[in-house]
C-alpha cells in the first residue's frame, strides 16, 4: 500500500496541519475522487493494484482511523486526517443526495414509519393481487384491506411514492376510493399510509399504531442527521483516541530509545574502561616481569663476581700455604 504517489517530500510532524489542509482542499476540488462508478467508496491516498477498492460508507468512515491507529508516515496521517473530515463535512451520502418528490418538500403530512401502503378493495380482489406481489403484504380479509410494508430508508419511501401513484394515475387512489356521495368505487385502490389512516378507529388503525408512529420528512432528515452526526462524531472521537494512543506508543518508543541509547553508551563506556583497565595491568605486568628480570640479571652477575672473588681468594690462598710449606721443608733441611 502506498500513499500520494503525486507527493514526492516527506511531511514533518510539525507540518501535518497545513499537509492536511491541502489535501482537504483538492478533495474539495475534486483532484481527488471517493466515489466509484457504482456508488461505492474508495481511498484515494491509498493505491491496491491487485484488489479493487469497494467500501461501503460505514467501512468508508472507519477506514482513517485505522491508519490513524497504524505506525504511519506524517504524509500518510495528514492525508488521511483530511479524507476523515472530508466525509463528515461533504454530503457523500448517495441516500442523502435522493432528492424527494416535489409533493414531499413541500408538504409537512404525517407519514406511517416504517413506511406502509394501502391498498383497498374486495378481499377476494386483493388476494388474488397479493399473491402476486412481491412485496410483503399482510391482509385484513374481513375489512377488504391490505397493508404493504416498505423499507424504512429513502429508497423505501421511494417505492411507496412509487407505489401511490401507481395507482393516481389510475384513478385508483386516495381521492378515488369513494365518490362525491361516499359510495366506494370497484377495484383496488391504493396509497401510502398517513395520519388519517394511523387514526382510524379499528382494525387497521390499531395495527398502524402497533407497527408503526407518525413521522414527517423533516423530522426524519432531522434524525438522520443527528444519526449520522452521532456516528460521524464517535468516528471522530475513535480516531482521536486512536491519535492520541499513537503518539503515546510514539512517546514510550521514543523513551524506551534514549533509555536504550543510554545502556548502550554506558556499556561502551565500561568496555573502554574494562580495556583500559586491562591495558594498565598489563603493562604493569610487563614492566614488573622486566624489571624481575632485569634484577636476577644483576644479582646473577653479582654472584659470579663473588664467586669469582672468592676462587681467587681460595687460590691465593692455597698459593700461600704451598709457599709456607715449601718454605718450612726448606728450613728442615737447611737443619738438618
């Protein structure tokens, strides 16, 4: 995985806020796209060769704060850091961008949420048109209705605006179910469950109100928005705390270096004490094995000059007692 090939220098730690400002904004200008041709999301700092980039906006979200909690590059974490606040601030929400039907944004009715369809007729008529619908439909046989459940989203009520004028356009709906003198018309009629028929007094209303509360568009986009804002924020806060323990992780490494510098530079020091220690006794070795030597030399010579003395004494000696005798025999025979 490699990050903003286009960039060549290295941010600092110290230049990660403008590094990240600049990258927000060529994501705000397009230079760098999130969104795939299929409506997925992609990392633009981040370049798979060999696997295809398809996250959905919940992956899409959570994706920076992993790198944030990864032992990045700056480049890397400001790049990201500037995707993650792009997402929260740009409406990059394919849900959020459906625009509604004009009768929608202009109206504050009362919808049944989830959203429910309604479809009137005889109970017979309504079997036989149910059976062969695939929505799910659960029907009332003994008041000649039927209720269609629809997703809860966007695309839901979509389908239900779908749905409704399937039949308006028919004449088939709301308006059309009874006449001006309150007769009901033949045929299925149906529309999408409001207020008036959440109210209802009876069997339909009651399963209304067990399945289902009123809600209008705005107040819907409201708790999407606090939904998404919720969501957006406790990323935020994940991807802070997961900053934050970064730099921790960076400040115990950081620590746990110059700790080790610090052994080892100490152990250095006492190995070049130990050498020059042993370099001492070694020479003092030497000196003392020489200067042994030196006088076992000398007191050798001074015993072979004693000893030489003494020969020589001894011979003089033995010289002068010869003499003596010789002197002594000479006398003897002189008296003789």
């Amino acid at each position: 995985m490699g990050c903003s090939s286009e960039e060549i220098s290295e941010v600092s730690d110290s230049e990660i806020g403008d590094y990240e400002a600049k990258s927000y904004s060529e994501l705000e200008n397009g230079r760098h796209p999130v969104r795939n041709p299929n409506g997925t999301y992609r990392c633009p700092f981040c370049v798979r060769k060999k696997k295809k980039q398809a996250y959905i906006r919940q992956q899409i979200l959570q994706h920076p704060s992993g790198i944030g909690a990864s032992n990045r590059r700056a480049k890397e974490k400001a790049n990201h850091r500037a995707l993650a606040r792009y997402l929260t601030t740009s409406n990059q929400n394919p849900e959020d961008n459906q625009m509604l039907p004009p009768k929608l944004q202009e109206e504050d009715d009362q919808f049944v949420w989830p959203w429910k369809g309604i479809l009137r007729a005889e109970s017979g008529a309504i079997r036989s048109q149910s059976s062969e619908d695939p929505c799910s439909v659960e029907l009332h046989s003994h008041t000649g209705t039927a209720i269609v459940d629809f997703r809860g989203d966007w695309s839901g009520l979509k389908d239900a605006m779908t749905f409704e004028k399937h039949f308006e356009k028919r004449s088939r709906g709301r308006s059309d179910w009874c006449d001006r003198h309150g007769f009901r018309r033949e045929g299925i009629h149906g529309w999408i469950a409001r207020a008036e028929d959440y109210n209802l007094v009876g069997a339909i209303g009651r399963h209304l109100r067990k399945k289902g509360d009123l809600k209008t568009i705005a107040e819907l986009s409201k708790e999407g928005s606090e939904k998404k804002e919720k969501l957006v924020a406790a990323l935020m806060n994940q991807l802070e705390a997961s900053h934050t323990r970064l730099q921790e992780l960076e400040s115990r490494y950081s620590e746990c270096a110059l700790s080790l510098d610090q052994m080892m530079e100490q152990r250095d020091k006492l190995h070049r004490a130990y050498n020059e220690e042993m370099r001492k006794i070694q020479a003092f070795a030497h000196d003392q094995s020489r200067r042994v030597l030196k006088e076992n030399e000398d007191l050798r010579g001074q015993l072979d000059s004693k000893k030489r003395e003494v020969e020589e004494l001894i011979h003089s000696l033995m010289n002068t007692k010869r003499c003596r005798r010789s002197r002594v025999s000479f006398l003897g025979y002189i008296w003789t």
